[in-house]
C-alpha cells in the first residue's frame, strides 16, 4: 500500500470519527421507542445543521473552523448527558455563571482528568482535518451547496408556519386561562419545544434563553436597586449571631412526626432540644415561583405581580449590618425561579448547588452542609444564610439517596408517574423518605449551629402543600386548589444562647404553635427573631411579638382560607 493512499485513509477514517464525534451527544441519546421523532427533530437536525455550516463556504476548511466550538463542548455535553439524563439547558448555564469556580468545578469530579485529555485529542483531531482541508483543496461539488440551502429554507418555512401556529395556541391558551397571565412568561419558541435536546442547536437556545432571563432579572433588579427599609439591630448582643431560613419544597406538616404523623418522618427533630413546630401554617400559593417571594418579602397574598417591587429580608438583614449568603438546590433561572433569583442577588454570596435543578435526580440536599460549613466558618460576627431546598419535590424518590429510602417500596430507581393512581403506595413511601431526609438536613443544620455557641435561631418553612391521592382524593401534586395545596410545615429551633437573650421572644414562640399562622408573616417574623427594626414595621404581623393579632388567612385569589367550604374527597376550597 502506497504512503498517498495511508494518507487518504486517515483522512477519510478522521472525518468519519469527528462527523460521529460531533454527533455523540444525539447518539447517546437514542431511543428504546418513538424512533420517528428522534430521527426528524435530533439526528436529521444535528445533521442538517452540520452541513449547513460546512457549507456556508465553497472550501470545506473555513466550516470545520466555525465547528470548533461544537467539537470542544461535545465531552462536557455527553458527561452531562450520561451523569444527569438531560441536556445542557439556560438552568446549566447560569450554574456555572452563577456559582463560584471551585463549586462549578465540583460538577465535574472525578473526570476533569479524562476531559481535558479528551478536548487535546479533539484538537488534534480537528488540526488535521483542518490542515489537510486546506492543503488538498477540499471543497464542495458543483450544485451540492445550493441544495442544501433549498432544503434550509424549506426547513426554516416550516419552523415559521409551525412556530406562528403554536402561539396562536399558547395565545387562545393563555386567555382561556388568565391565571397563567401572573407569571408574565412569554410562551417558549417552537423552535425550543423540539430542539432543546438537539445537540449543538440546545447550546445556542440555551445561551439566548440565559441572556434573556439574565436582562429580564437585571431591569427588575435595578427599579429596586434603590429601595431600602431603612432596617437596624437597636439591642446590639456582644456574641455572635447567626441566622438561618430555610425554605422547604412541598412539604405538608401532616407528614411530620413532630405532629403526630404514624411514621417516623423525623425521628431526628423529635429528639432535639428547643425545636417548634408549627401546626396550623398556610401558604397563600401553590406555586413556588409565587409562594416564595411572600415568604421572602412583604409582597401580599393577592399581589399576583411576577416580579417584585421591593427587596426583600435578605436586603434588609443587610441594611443591619448583617453578612448574608444564599445557598440553593434549586434553579437560579426560569420560569419557576426568575423572580426568586432577584432576592438571591441581594445576599453578599450566593451558590447555586445542583447542576441539574429539580427536573431529574442530581445532587442531594446535603451538599448544601458543607457549603453551609463554609459560610460559618468564615466567622462572621452577624450573618444570616437563607437555604433553598429541594426538600420533596417531585420526583419524590430521587430526592434522598438510597439509605433513606426507609419505607418500602418507593419505586426508587423507577420512572413513575405521579398521576399514576395504581403508584399511590409507591408514591407516598417515597414521599415520607423524602420528608426523613428533610429531617436529617435540618438536624444537621442545626448541630452546626450549635458548635458555634453563637444567638442562633433558625427557621423552616415549606413554600407548598401537596396532594398525593389522599383516601379518595383522585388528584396528585400541587396547583389544585385543595387544603392540601395549602398547607406547609414550618419548624422554628433557637440556641440556648438566643433563649437566654430573648426569652419573650422564646415564650410567645412556644405559646403560638397552634395559631392559624400564614407565610405572608414570615417577613414580618423572622426580622423581629433577629430583633431587626424598620420605621413602618408592623409587629400587630409577627408571632413572635407581643402585639401579635390573629387576622384572616387569604389566598391567591382572595378567599379566605378558615371560612372556605371544603368539597369532596380532595377538600377543594370554594367560597362560603
């Protein structure tokens, strides 16, 4: 075999191995079933967009460049891909945007070695190809190129009739449902709907959906950038004082063995010294992305306002000279977390956790306790951190790792639906292990704080209830408008030293256990824990003050949620 026809054979098998290298994130993905869709909008798309690049130019050397980026990020998506079943999306992107390098970098343990050699070999690879393009003169042949662009313009005619009758649909939607109008959320492209998991095109809308969220959040951000509460700590105690608010996700305090719940959900807490929990605690929204900021600010029960006019406890803390951090499992962008991101932005630190969000299994809770050791070490003389939890979302099971999965069987491991009535058992043992999970988290927590010998107090309260085929009851999740969509567990834990320091404060926490409480006084309350004051402040809100008046629990939509008449098996609130 001459040297000229080696030659020609390397080429030919290097364009072979970087044609399916480019295309590995698509093939990893290949389906068990519905093979018609994953052909027409992932393989033939990634395809289609590979040769419409290579074809912009005449030469086939300038393409392969412009390929570049698409070849680096092809190792880090398949790692993506294989570790957390989901392609890198806006949510990825803000991760590493968002979080400080050495936690971004956590997302990557263990194969940052096999990366890196894999993006040389990548390189290498594309140097010759690239080479060899221009030095052979690799081109297209004669009337190749301009059938390609027929086939791109028919594909783009395509998009543009579908995409221009998809929101008419979300239009005729979103009038049907004026509901869906609070969360200010222009409906996702078509374009998104079927390429958000075709690899390179799920890069590009994830980069324009991540600069669009960022500019939606940052023109909030600035019409508040100039509130302020005008907050200060008029009884300055000589100790260090720490604290926390944790907020939960769908977590119902009837599930809590604290409150008598047959199951041992938190065998943890019950043990522990100093721990409230709150019986008879509502949330006026079943939806975190608006539940939370009314946990988070002053904004009312019926502000249906996606984004805030106003800062939040965080900002105010820090008007008190208080340090503040923010650490989350959760998302820092989206639909569901935009407007939650706006008051993470306030603390002095922020870390966002879980490289995936709550859509499919990540990372656990507990990596929020070293982060949460970090912060504590950093020794700060007042500090308040706020956790964000994933708690009990759904999917229940990937939400606690296997030791915790202490009822049996959960369907840990299985994909299951959660409108699945037949999955009811496997449904509500997966979700008490959650809540032991949950547990075990805040015990954590809470033993941290202890070794700091500092006036602590920490509290935690759930944004959502959750309904999971309840006796009768034939529905499942949140958003139903059920009793069950209301109420939250929430639990309050203060050191010795701050009970020594506050003993009122301790007394009407104690003595309030059962009082019909509401999340729009969690503001209100937990300022005046820290003993943070503010002209218009208004104690008449906080149970944790004398002045304290029990008022109405209103909802969403204004009604009121004692005097509501339960329907059905599902307890469905309607008015009196």
């Amino acid at each position: 075999m001459n040297q000229s026809l080696v030659h020609s054979l390397f080429r030919a098998v290097g364009l072979v191995v970087f044609g399916l290298l480019l295309l590995s994130p698509v093939l990893v993905q290949w389906p068990e079933q519905d093979l018609v869709p994953y052909l027409q909008w992932k393989l033939i798309a990634a395809v289609w967009f590979y040769m419409l690049i290579l074809s912009l130019f005449r030469s086939l050397w300038p393409g392969l460049v412009l390929l570049l980026p698409a070849a680096l990020l092809v190792p880090q998506e398949v790692f993506y891909l294989l570790t957390y079943q989901k392609n890198t999306d806006a949510h990825a992107i803000a991760i590493v945007a968002e979080t400080d390098l050495n936690e971004a970098l956590g997302y990557l343990t263990g194969i940052g070695v096999f990366l890196a050699l894999a993006v040389v070999a990548i390189v290498l690879l594309w140097w010759y190809l690239v080479r060899s393009a221009w030095q052979r003169h690799w081109q297209w042949q004669s009337g190749l190129r301009p059938v390609i662009w027929l086939i791109c313009i028919g594909v783009l005619v395509s998009l543009s009739w579908n995409e221009w009758q998809y929101q008419q649909i979300n239009k005729a939607k979103q009038r049907s449902n004026p509901e869906e109008n609070v969360f200010v959320q222009r409906p996702l492209p078509y374009s998104y709907e079927k390429f958000h998991a075709t690899y390179p095109l799920n890069m590009l809308i994830a980069v324009n959906e991540f600069v669009k969220q960022k500019q939606a959040v940052a023109d909030i951000a600035e019409s508040t950038a100039l509130f302020k509460f005008s907050a200060r700590q008029t009884d300055i105690p000589a100790q260090r004082q720490i604290y926390v608010l944790v907020i939960g996700e769908t977590l119902r305090p009837d599930r809590l063995q604290l409150n008598g719940y047959n199951r041992a959900t938190t065998p943890r807490l019950s043990g522990t010294k100093n721990v409230i929990s709150y019986t008879n605690m509502v949330s006026p929204w079943a939806w975190t992305r608006m539940s939370v900021p009314v946990i988070l600010s002053r904004k009312s029960a019926t502000d249906q306002r996606y984004f805030p006019t106003e800062t939040s406890v965080v900002a105010a803390f820090k008007e008190a000279g208080f340090s503040t951090a923010w650490l989350s499992t959760q998302s820092p962008l989206g639909v569901h977390d935009s407007s939650i991101a706006l008051h993470a932005s306030e603390a002095d630190q922020v870390q966002y956790l879980n490289p995936v969000g709550y859509k499919k299994e990540g990372f656990y809770d507990d990596i929020l306790l070293p982060a949460f050791e970090r912060v504590l070490q950093q020794n700060e003389q007042k500090q308040l951190i706020v956790l964000h939890t994933l708690g009990s979302h759904f999917s229940y099971a990937d939400r606690y790792p296997q030791a915790f999965d202490l009822f049996t069987p959960s369907g840990k491991g299985q994909s299951i639906s959660m409108h699945d009535q037949n999955s009811k058992v496997l449904l509500n043992n997966a979700y008490d292990n959650s809540v032991a999970y949950t547990d075990f988290i805040l015990f954590n927590l809470i033993k941290q704080l202890e070794q700091s010998q500092s006036i602590s107090g920490l509290f935690y309260v759930s944004d959502h209830g959750e309904n999971i085929f309840d006796g009768q009851c034939n529905k499942s999740g949140h958003g139903h408008n059920t009793e069950r969509d209301y109420r939250v567990a929430s639990i309050l834990w203060t050191s010795e030293q701050y009970n020594l320091q506050y003993p009122q404060k301790k007394s009407l926490a104690e003595q309030r256990r059962e009082q019909p409480l509401i999340t729009t006084n969690v503001f209100h309350s937990f300022l005046d824990l820290a003993g943070i004051e503010y002209p218009d402040q208004k104690l008449t809100k906080s149970w944790l003050s004398p002045d304290w008046r029990p008022s109405s629990r209103i909802l969403q939509q204004g009604l009121d949620f004692d005097k509501a008449t339960r329907v059905g098996e599902c307890q469905e609130l309607k008015a009196p």
